[in-house]
C-alpha cells in the first residue's frame, strides 16, 4: 500500500505500509483490552515522497486524553509532512504536550525523518527508549547512535535536553542521523518491551531486548514483530505485557525518487489540492512546503536533491 497522507492513532493495529524508500510496519495494542491506549503513532510522506516521517510517543494516559492529543498530533504532522528539518515539528510537539504537563502527565516520544535521495535517516529522542538498528553488514543489533546533525554541531547553550516532552517550553532536542544500508532495519518501540520480566523477574531492559532480538536468529522483517512479541511472552512466563505495547520497524526499499518535470507538475498539484481541502470546515492545517533551494528545487532537478544531506561523518554512527 502507497502511504502519502498522515496514518497513525492510538488504537489497535497491525499493518505494514510500502512508501517511497521506507517500509513500516506497525503494531500497536492498548492495555487490557481497550480501545484506546497511551502510545500515539503516526507515519507520513510528502507530496514528492522524499520526506517520510514517523513519530512513536508513550502519554501517561488513556482514553479521552490521549484520543484528543492524538488528533492535534495529526495536524501537526500533516502541517510539516512537506518539511526537510523536522525541528518546527519537534517544537511543535513539544508546545502540543505542554498542555498535558499541565494536566499531570507526560509523554515521551521518538520523531524520525527520511530523506529518499540520500536515505539518510535523522531522530530525534525525547526521554524514550532508545531506537534499535539491525546492520546487515555485521548481522548485529545495536543501540542507534548515529552522529549529530550538522547545524548542531557548535550548539551549547546550557538548555535541558532530550527530556520528555512538554516538561519545559526551552528544552533542547539533538538531532542525530544515519544512513540506512540494504537490509538494515530500524525498530522503534515503547517501554512494555524492556519492562517485560525475564525467567529470573528481573526486567529485560535494553540489553535484555537486544539479546531476545539475537535469539531469533537473521530477522525476517515481514515476521519479526509478532516473532518478537511471541519471545518475550515466553520471557515473562506466558504473562501479557503489562502496559500499552508499540512497536514500529522501518527497512529500506529500492524505490527511489527521481526528479523529473512531470512528478514537480504532480507534487505541485497536490500541494495545492489539499490547499483548497484546508479551506473546507475541519479542513486542517495546509501541509506548506519548506521554502528551501533543496527542497523546492529538488521537485524538478534531482542535484538540488543532495543537498539536504551528505550523510554521517566522522567517527561513532551506528
């Protein structure tokens, strides 16, 4: 299935999605049996299908709360879906989850954007979980990593970082990136997987995961989340995960884009077509594109393109 709009919630479901570039799957399950939980996921692509987005995000909360915050995140990701840096996104999370502070809850989350021409993939960690990638060459999985991005290289202005979101308006969120290798595979994830009790009643934790992933042996990517889940309800002795469970697992494709006069003719059209549904009662907000050389220009030229990243460098990416 070809996903170019906002897809995500915080209901149950189990679905893989086929987007320019990225492949997704996604499953997600609230607690005991209820309709709605407190993990919020979403997926995205733009118009030209260079940017995908994902976001996974744990709210402290269930029901009423969490459905509604879920929405005003729709909007948000359906307004910077056309956006090369996700920073105004994360802002905007941020601001979004502030209200929940508020309320006596909190979220963390995980936002990731991927650039198609150069399959560079940047995340951002807001007090989650760390992300877990599988590199094919080494047949390893490892924590991600990854290098900062290059416009936060010399940044140091002494703000808390990377905690969950909505805590503080001033909060700093690093920007890390990779590329993604033929047959590497991303995982993100929610804490139920490294809260889950081993044979001995310890959790599991990071490690504990990594080590239930290696068990499983060369992953198949279209099996490995219900393999996953299946071997850590062995772990914990036949017992439920004990609080909402996400998990989200993203692999490179060979759909590339290429920008030609007639795909900028189709992206442009698009962009105004859902201008004009914006303008309609519960429209909501217009998916602007970014107004950069690389993005604009890169509709119709692909050399324009490869200019929003040169991928990692210097030492320690994952």
């Amino acid at each position: 299935m070809q996903c170019t709009e906002v897809w995500g919630g915080c209901a149950i479901v189990e679905r893989g999605v086929v987007m320019t570039g990225l492949d997704a799957w996604v499953y997600s399950c609230p607690f005991a049996g209820s309709q709605e939980g407190g993990d919020i996921h979403y997926l995205s692509s733009c118009a030209t299908g260079r940017i995908t987005r994902c976001l996974i995000a744990d709210v402290s909360g269930h029901g009423t709360v969490v459905a509604g915050t879920a929405q005003r995140l729709r909007g948000l990701m359906r307004r910077y879906m056309n956006y090369v840096n996700q920073s105004r996104l994360v802002e905007g999370v941020n601001k979004e989850f502030a209200g929940l502070a508020e309320s006596g809850h909190f979220a963390t989350a995980v936002v990731a954007t991927f650039w198609g021409p150069t399959r560079e993939i940047e995340v951002v960690n807001a007090g989650h979980p760390p992300p877990l990638i599988y590199r094919a060459a080494k047949a390893k999985w490892v924590p991600f990593i990854g290098v900062v991005s290059d416009d936060e290289q010399d940044e140091e202005d002494g703000a808390p970082a990377d905690i969950p979101l909505g805590v503080i308006d001033a909060t700093k969120y690093a920007r890390v990136k990779t590329q993604l290798q033929p047959g590497d595979l991303l995982l993100f994830y929610t804490d139920a997987l490294i809260e889950a009790k081993a044979a001995d009643g310890k959790m599991l934790g990071v490690a504990g995961l990594i080590r239930t992933l290696e068990g499983l042996g060369t992953p198949d990517h279209n099996q490995l989340l219900r393999q996953l889940l299946a071997a850590l309800g062995a772990d914990s002795d036949g017992t439920p995960l004990e609080d909402d469970t996400t998990l989200m697992l993203l692999r490179l494709n060979e759909q590339r884009v290429k920008a030609t006069f007639l795909d900028g003719l189709r992206a442009s059209g698009r962009v105004a077509r859902e201008f004009c549904r914006s303008l309609k009662p519960g429209g909501g907000p217009i998916p602007w594109p970014e107004l950069t050389l690389y993005n604009l220009g890169g509709v119709w030229l692909e050399r324009f393109n490869r200019r929003a990243g040169q991928g990692p460098r210097g030492p320690g990416h994952s």
